[in-house]
C-alpha cells in the first residue's frame, strides 16, 4: 500500500517535469539549418539548433516559428517545434521571398525573436 501511495505522488511530478523545455532563449546560441531556394508547394525540411556558449547543441529545447509568404496573411500561423529535430513543411503556390522568424520563451515568460532566415520559392 505504502508503494501505492508513493506511485502517486511521483507520477504527477514526473508529468510536470516532462513538459519542461530544456532551457530559455537566452541560455543559447540559435540558428535555422533551411535550404536558400524551394519549389512552390513542395516539401522542405529545417532544422532549429540551440548551442550553449562554447558548449553542446541542446536537443528538445521548445521554440516557435512563423513563416511569412509572399502575398501571405498579415498574422501568420505559429507552430511548435524542438531544437536539433527535423521539421517538414510545404511551401505555398506562390513564388517569392519568405522569412522564417523563431521565438521562444526567455527568463521572464516572454516569447523573444532567437533566430530569423530568408528563403526563396520558386
């Protein structure tokens, strides 16, 4: 009965902990690994890698992103994501320019701009 009671405790705080992100923004160096050029509606991977300062890459570190389009929304889409993982998204029919803005949360709650990269559809 006693492990009963101590399987209860511990799992509400094993549940807490796995929605924890690795870090805040400011504990890294970030960049976006996208390719320069896409073919308008196809699929094209990126990659968001969080470095500590003179340190190891950070997998599972919790970001956001937009993607802003060519003759786009004026509030686009915000999507999740983790740093060090591969994330797959089609592009839209129209040719042009396109900025990838990715945020995530700093010390105070806030989400803050980390990272921001230009890529052509053609």
């Amino acid at each position: 009965m006693t492990a009963m009671r101590h399987l209860f405790m511990v799992l509400p705080l094993l549940a807490i902990a796995s929605c924890a992100s690795a870090g805040t923004a400011e504990e890294f160096q970030w960049s976006v690994e996208c390719p320069k050029t896409v073919d308008k509606g196809s699929e094209f991977t990126f990659t968001v890698h969080a470095v500590r300062p003179g340190g190891p890459e950070v997998a599972g570190v919790t970001y956001r992103y937009q993607i802003l389009w060519t003759a786009g929304s004026g509030s686009p889409l915000r999507h999740k994501g983790s740093s060090a993982a591969l994330e797959r998204v089609h592009a839209r029919m129209v040719p042009g320019p396109a900025t990838m803005v990715v945020t995530c949360e700093n010390k105070q709650g806030l989400d803050v701009k980390v990272a921001e990269t230009t890529f052509e559809v053609k």
